[in-house]
C-alpha cells in the first residue's frame, strides 16, 4: 500500500503535468508579454521557507518593477511600515505593473510555481510558503501563533490551500496560521481533492 506521502507526490505530479498541458499557451503569451512591457526578468524568484524549514526559491511570472523588493525594504519606509501593518499585504501596491495587475487578478503570476511542484520543493495544495522574515516577525507580532510554526513547516507549501479556498482571503496572519497548522495536522489526499476543486471558484471570486 502507498503511504500519504507517495499517493500526494503522485496526485501532484499528474496535476502540474495536466495544467502545464491545458494553458500551455500562457507559458508562450505572458513571457512575450512581460518583455514588451518592461523586458527582463520575466520570473521573479523569492525565496521561501519549505519542507522542514529548508528554503527554496519560488517562482512567479514578473508582475512588479523590477528591484520591487529593495524599493520595498530599502527604499521607502513608509510602504514598508504599511506592508508589514497590514501582515505583509498591500493593497493598491505601486510596484505592480500594468499587465501584473491583470496577471494577478487571475492568478497567473503564479503558474511558474507547477515548476517548483515537478521539482518536488512545493505540492499543489498546503500551507502558504512564508518568507523566514515573515515568519519571524509575524509570529512577534502573534505570540499565540508561534506553536502553529511547527506544523506548517512539517508538510510542503501549496500552491492552493486551506486559506485560500476559505472564502477568507483578507485574514490576519492569526487566523492564517491556525488554518495552515489545521491542514498540516489533519492532511488527507482526499482534503486535497476537495481543495484542488474549490480552488476555480475561490480564483474566480477574487474578480
């Protein structure tokens, strides 16, 4: 019999694959896109942290300017403080370029990540892959949520997870946290399946 662990590696593997298959015209039209608007770049990688801690970079489509994160963290201090307030989010964030507004409101910025799927440092669906700092600071900010740190790192980052098909998609970092250690610690391929599927609709509602 399969444990958990072969069954979720072979569920992950066939849906990166059957995705990568069905929009491969994305994978052709976003680049060109991308480098008419601002040139290169056309991935952003940043890093985060996985499996047991161990970090790796994501990738995304490019959808700020690029240098974004050193405008962010040394630049413009005001921002910084407007990010971090608002739990590493930014509403109307300025860094976004035209095409990355459009890109992000479909979630295509994030496709590249089927790459770190195939790559096995992500699975499709699992906690939401923090930045260290984040995690660091987040967990400052939250005491209660430091017991929750364990979890999450004990299982892959998702691509989608719990959070995201919540319907809760502009929660705290409390609340996201406690929905990431749930998952971790309750994980069933078949909470996958249920995830994988109310994924198109939690995406099609953020538009």
């Amino acid at each position: 019999m399969t444990s958990f662990k072969q069954q979720k590696r072979i569920l992950d593997v066939i849906t990166a694959l059957i995705l990568m298959l069905l929009f491969m015209p994305v994978w052709i039209i976003i680049p060109a896109l991308i480098f008419i608007e601002s040139g290169m770049p056309i991935f952003f990688t940043h890093r985060r942290v996985g499996e047991k801690g161990k970090e790796f970079d994501l990738l995304k489509f490019r959808s700020m300017v690029k240098g974004a994160d050193e405008l962010l963290h040394s630049h413009d201090k005001k921002l910084l403080k407007k990010f971090k307030d608002n739990d590493w989010k930014l509403e109307n964030d300025p860094r976004i370029t035209t095409l990355g507004k459009v890109i992000r409101s479909l979630t295509i910025d994030e496709f590249p990540q089927l790459l770190n799927v195939l790559r096995g440092e992500m699975s499709m669906v699992g906690p939401r892959a923090y930045v260290k700092k984040e995690l660091r600071e987040q967990t400052k900010k939250y005491p209660t949520t430091k017991k929750y740190v364990s979890q999450i790192i004990s299982v892959k980052p998702g691509i989608t997870g719990p959070w995201q098909t919540s319907g809760r998609n502009e929660v705290s970092f409390k609340v996201r946290a406690k929905l990431d250690a749930d998952y971790a610690q309750k994980k069933s391929i078949w909470e996958d399946i249920k995830i994988l599927f109310k994924t198109p609709k939690a995406m099609i509602s953020k538009w």
